[in-house]
C-alpha cells in the first residue's frame, strides 16, 4: 500500500483509506466541537447592515451589497467578522454561493455562542 500524503492530520482516532488513481492516500478526521455550522437567510440591497433576526432556523441578515459577482458574500463575511469578533478567515461559505439561503462555518465559535452573540436584544 502508497500513501501519497496525510490530509487534514489531527487526530489518529478515526482514519479512512480512500483510493486516488490507484493509489492510497490516508485521510484522519476529526470532530471539533468549536465549530458553529449555521443557516443564513440573506437580503441584499438593503437599507444599513443587520441582523433582522430569525427566518424559520435561519438568521436573517440584511447587508447594503449588491448581489452580484460576489459583492454580498464578501459584505457578509465582513459583516459576522465585525459583529462576531473574530478574522475573516474563520468565517467559511459551505454552501449558497448564488442563493439567499447560505451555509455558513464559523471556526472557534460554537452554534450557542453564534446565535447569542448575533440575535441578542438591542
């Protein structure tokens, strides 16, 4: 058996051997537990950036970006970035990249500090 490179290399206790052209590579994961995983409900063109509150399980944003070529995701990570305090780079789109409904993971936070901090009271 070849291994051609460890992906991902955190954690020894759940490893997975997946085939890539012929070859073995070895893949360790691993469960974070300060990870926040959530649904955003988007509306762009708005009139001043904030959290509307809840849209079903979703938070519902309204960001002054377009909705185009990227512009309102772009506003929208600044925009969990300044509420949340923490680096952009902490702030990852999953899925929705053309949609309203978006997918969000937010390293270093977990779900109930998210939702705390984004739909406290004024």
């Amino acid at each position: 058996m070849r291994f051609v490179g460890t992906f991902g290399c955190l954690s020894s206790k759940s490893a997975a051997i997946i085939r890539v052209q012929g070859y073995c590579a070895r893949s360790e994961l691993r469960y974070n537990s300060s990870m926040a995983t959530l649904r955003f409900h988007i509306v762009p063109n708005a009139k001043i950036d904030k959290v509307a509150g809840a849209h079903g399980g979703a938070i519902k944003i309204k960001l002054r970006a377009q909705a185009v070529e990227g512009k309102a995701n772009a506003a929208l990570r600044c925009f969990l970035a300044d509420q949340l305090n923490i680096s952009q780079r902490a702030i990852i789109l999953e899925h929705g990249l053309r949609s309203r409904d978006k997918v969000i993971r937010i390293d270093g936070m977990t779900e109930e500090d998210v939702r705390s901090r984004l739909l406290r009271a004024p």
